[in-house]
C-alpha cells in the first residue's frame, strides 16, 4: 500500500469511529427512554418519535450507500412516526428536499489526538466535579438548557435520565461557583474514541473552562482521543484547544406540518 493510500485508509477509519461514537450515543439516550433504534450497515435509524434534538437516522457510511439510505428514510416516511424528525447525514451525501425535509445546520466533525499535551488552567473558585444522583442530573439539564434551578421557565420532557448515571462509560461533568452549575458536558466512551457532547460554557472566560472540561476528559480517559461536532463560532473555539476538523455532516428535519 502506498503512503497517500495508507493516510486515506487512517482518514476513512477515524471518521468512521468519530460517526459510530455519535451513533451510539443517541441510540443510548433513545434507549434509557425506551425507544431502542436499530444498527443496520449503512445507517443507524429510529422508528420512535425519539427525544427532543434527537434524529431518527444517523448515516454511518458515504456516497456509495446513498441510494440504500434514501430508501430506509422513505420507508420511514410510509410508516408516519409522529412529530418533528430529522437525518443526521453524517458525510453531507444526501438531498432529502423532495422527502419534505430541510436542513437544520451544517457542522464539522472534530478530532482531537489523544498525543496532544493538556492544557492546564484551572479556574478560581470553580470546582468540576462528576453528576452521579438524579437530583443532580436535573439540576445539570436545566443549567444547560440555559436557565437557572430557580428560574420560572416552560417545561420540556427531560432529555437525559437517570439511567444515563449508571452506564460506566458515560461521565456527565458540571462545573460549580457558588452551589451553581456554570458549565457542563457530556463524555462518552465508545470505539476507541471519547464524544465529548451537550457542552455549555458561561459566556465570560469561555475559553478557560473549555480547556478546564477536556483537562479532565483527558484524565478520566487517558490515552483515547476526544471527539464530537460543532457549528458556527464554537467550530474555531475548538480548533484553538488542539481539535482538528476531519469532514462535514449536516442535519435534515422533517415537521410534522410538511407531511
């Protein structure tokens, strides 16, 4: 095998495990609410109305599968689960704009070397500490939903329940000031590699505390590299911290309306 044939092999298998990490991950949170969906060989897919923010396909391989996966999405169609629904299509290889759907956002997948040094900068007055009890897995969603415990907001069905505490590979962090929530994410272990989700950092000092939250992701999981998606400003956010960006994927949504 030549050299550009063995660095292509290496790109197609680290993207390859980055998209059965995300994969994975939401068919965990789906199933700790009783919606299991099902791993085929060119996607994972949901015939639940699954959880607020979570698709009911995720595309696990490219181009050469296209025709497969638009077929699995029709027929998901035919059988009419209910409420909003989308595709994670996980290479940007897909047009579903004659299904009724439209896209939601683009992002980057990302990868950050496990070989990479950690940056150390603890903050002041601010302690990261593990969530292990109901109570304080509630307080952690409504912290990174963006309200305070004492704030007077509309209910949404919880996202992230308890049975998420007892699975060893998931660590949910939050960071305290005061007795408070301030910032918060989500590890995952999985192939080989830890999805770093649901990451939410106060708007001041923004940059600390993520270096702060992958510090102790690197610990807690030593010698695995850190991965995830991002859009927008937070894509550069996390190129400053070592991440690099390995390809595009974009998410399609489906309301209810357009059926």
């Amino acid at each position: 095998m030549t050299q550009k044939a063995e660095l292509s092999q290496f790109a197609h298998e680290r993207i390859k495990r980055v998209v059965y990490n995300n994969a994975v991950w939401c068919d965990t949170v789906c199933r700790v609410h009783g919606l299991p969906g099902e791993f085929k060989d060119v996607l994972w897919v949901n015939r639940h109305e699954t959880p607020r923010f979570y698709p009911n396909v995720v595309t696990l391989v490219g181009a050469e599968a296209s025709a497969t996966q638009l077929e699995w999405i029709q027929n998901l169609l035919e059988a009419g689960i209910s409420g909003n629904w989308g595709v994670k299509d996980s290479f940007c290889t897909l047009n579903l704009v004659q299904e009724g759907f439209a896209v939601l956002f683009e992002a980057q997948w990302l990868y950050r070397s496990a070989l990479l040094p950690k940056a150390d900068k603890r903050i002041a007055d601010v302690r990261w500490l593990k969530i292990d009890k109901a109570p304080a897995l509630m307080e952690w969603e409504t912290a990174w939903a963006g309200h305070s415990a004492d704030e007077v907001c509309e209910k949404q069905p919880q996202i992230f329940m308890p049975g998420l505490l007892v699975n060893e590979n998931i660590t949910m962090l939050a960071a305290y000031k005061s007795h408070r929530i301030i910032a918060g994410a989500i590890a995952f272990r999985n192939y080989d590699v830890i999805g770093l989700t649901n990451v939410f950092l106060p708007t001041d000092d923004t940059e600390n505390f993520l270096a702060d939250c992958i510090f102790l992701v690197m610990d807690l999981f030593e010698g695995l590299p850190i991965v995830g998606y991002a859009a927008g400003q937070r894509i550069a956010l996390l190129q400053a911290q070592g991440f690099e960006s390995i390809g595009s994927l974009r998410v399609w949504r489906r309301e209810r309306e357009l059926w």
